[in-house]
C-alpha cells in the first residue's frame, strides 16, 4: 500500500535524534553544548513569566503589538520595520518563506549555523555553500563571486556560529557593493551584544545605507530567554512586510512577550553579565592558546577548537568525566564550547590540560 510521501527535500533532511537526557546516578553535567548563558533569568523576569503563567487560558495578544513596539524603539525603527518570531531561527524561517522557493538559489557561508542548510531545505530552495577562510571566516569576496541569476538569499552570520570571527565592516561594505540590490542579504547576528571587534560591522547602522538588507538579533543568547523563544527580523518596511505575512499565528507565547519586555527594561543589568562572558572569553582563549590551540577569534559566547580528526575522540573523552563537560562537536573539524561560569570554564581548562 502506498502511504503519503514527504517532499523528497524534506526526506533527505537528517531524522532528529534527541539529546543526551540526565543521567539520574550521575552528576548534572557541566552544558557547555548550546550557546547559552550559565546565567537564571532576573527575579523581575521570573515574576513576570510567572504572571503570564496564571493567565494561560487567555491567548496571547495575536500580533505582539506592544513587542514590536519596543524593539523598534530599542532598534530606533517603526513596529513595521520588525518581524517577531519563536525564536530567530522561526524569523529566519519566515524570511525565506517569503523570499525563496524551488528553483531559487540561497547563498550561505559553510560550516556556519546548522539551521541554515534545514531551513532552505524546507522552503525547497537550493542551498550554495561558500568554504570560510583558513582563518575560519567568511569568505565574502567568494560569496560575492558565487551570485547568479538565480540567488535569492545571501546569508551572512556574524560572529561565525560555531567558529567565531565577525564579519567586518571594511569587507562587508564591499560584498554589499557587488550584489545585486535585488538579492536579499540577511545578517544573523544573534551574538551582536558580545562582539568587541571594532572592525566589525554593526548591522543596525548598515540598515539606513542598504535598502536590501535585513538583520536578525534574538533574546536566546544575552538576554538569556532561550527556553522561551522570541526573536526578530528588522529592516525596511516593505521588506518585513511579506515575513510578516508567513509568521505563525501566537507565535511568540504571552510568557515570551512579556519576558522579552522586561529583559528590555533590565538591559542594563544584563549587559553586565555579557561583560563577565566577554572578560571570560579572553581568559579562556589566551589559556587554550597558550597551550597549543588555534583558537580563531573568538566574537560569541563561545570558542572553536580545531581538534580536527581528533574531536570525537576529545569531545567522548570530555562527557566521561564526572560530572560531564558537554561541548558541540562536529566530527574531523573541532568542537564549539559555549563560556560558562568562571568554575565552569576552570573545569574545561583543567579536563583539557589532563587530556
Ligand atoms: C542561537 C542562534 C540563533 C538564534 O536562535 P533562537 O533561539 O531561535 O533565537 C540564530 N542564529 C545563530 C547563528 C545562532 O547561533
């Protein structure tokens, strides 16, 4: 009997295999896997989640009217000129929707963030990889190069997820010189709050110069929301218009909306924990370097280790101990570690000198 078959894009995509869950005779393990911040949500963001908890019976408001308000305030844009989503990967899953089907070409830098590959996959457009540098950075005079006709979607994210260098302003004034004004360029910078590359480009000043650019920033990664999944797209109206049109009804839970408001409310006090993530990331480098790693710059709240055809072994060798220390390993190229606590990141350094 013939049952319903997926879309053969669909089909090819890797089938996903859940996480490690906790082992209950073990130690909870040191999570240095995703990118997250060792730090709980603000007593005033938990009491705000928790408010929006005890109305769950009601949906939430369908358009997070005042959200989008207060982002493009913070943003210096109109509520238009923002698209909220669960998550930024979701925004970015709209942005493609909207701008990209098959027969389309979508441009992206590779290894970078894992989504990007999916989630072309899923509109059913074509993925084109552009290899980074030896420096593991984009190759953006490569990516240049590889527009055709065809190219809807250049994405470009900065800092590199998993390897870390951002991408400077110098470089990427001159991509945007090249391509075509009707290829759309999406810069992912759900790691911008941590970046103090003064070369980089800050894509939220770049928005006034290029009428074809869109950014997408996130409450994940510094503002710490990641369970709750809000962010965005920003940039010209008519451009986030149609992404607006793909978003999923109540998207973005009244926990996340109102989570999302308070964080932005206590920036300041979070801004200060991304300094402590900042100052530890220079620790941490400067150690692993000085003992041997090719550590590229590190822009994230995170560091790439080129272990190469080793990283299995080390990253194996890592989640034995006890507790585990979990990092991201992508097999025969290294292994990205997210910046924990001070003890968190003392224990990575020991584990890896004993290794
Ligand atoms: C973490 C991350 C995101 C954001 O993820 P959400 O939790 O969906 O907001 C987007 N892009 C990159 C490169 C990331 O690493």
């Amino acid at each position: 009997m013939d049952l319903p078959r997926p879309r053969p894009a669909i089909a090819a995509l890797p089938t996903y295999v859940p996480g490690a869950r906790g082992d209950a005779d073990r130690l909870p393990p040191v999570k240095l896997s995703s990118n997250e911040t060792p730090y709980p949500p603000l007593p005033m963001v938990a009491a705000a989640i928790a408010g929006a908890g005890e109305v769950a019976h009601r949906y939430p408001d369908m358009f997070a009217v005042e959200l989008h308000e207060r982002i493009g305030a913070h943003l210096g844009l109109s509520a238009a000129s923002v698209a909220v989503g669960g998550g930024s990967v979701a925004a970015l899953q709209h942005v493609l929707q909207a701008y990209t089907g098959p027969g389309d070409e979508v441009i992206f830098p590779w290894r970078s963030f894992e989504a990007y590959p999916i989630l072309t996959a899923i509109t059913g457009a074509t993925a084109v990889t552009v290899p980074l540098t030896s420096e593991a950075r984009h190759d953006l005079d490569a990516m240049a190069a590889a527009v055709t006709d065809a190219t809807r979607v250049l994405v470009l994210c900065s800092p590199n997820n998993p390897t870390g260098p951002a991408v400077r302003l110098e470089e990427f004034e001159r991509l945007m010189a090249t391509v075509p004004r009707r290829v759309l360029v999406v810069l992912d910078e759900a790691y911008v709050e941590f970046v103090r590359d003064a070369h980089a480009v800050d894509g939220l000043a770049a928005l006034s110069r290029h009428p074809n650019l869109l950014i997408a920033r996130t409450f994940s990664k510094a503002y710490g929301l990641a369970a709750l999944r809000v962010g965005y797209v920003a940039g010209a109206e008519e451009l986030i218009a149609p992404v607006k049109s793909c978003v999923t009804p109540f998207s973005v839970s009244a926990p996340a909306q109102v989570a999302a408001l308070v964080s932005l409310d206590a920036r300041d006090e979070l801004m200060e924990r991304v300094e402590t993530v900042v100052a530890e990331r220079a620790r941490v480098a400067d150690a692993l370097r000085e003992s041997g790693w090719d550590v590229p710059d590190a822009q994230g709240n995170f560091v790439w280790l080129p272990a190469g055809q080793r990283t299995g072994e080390v990253a194996h060798a890592l989640a034995a101990l006890e507790p585990a220390i979990l990092v991201r390993p992508f097999a025969g190229e290294g292994m990205r570690v997210t910046i924990g606590t001070r003890d968190e990141n003392d224990a990575l350094l020991a584990a890896l000198e004993r290794l």
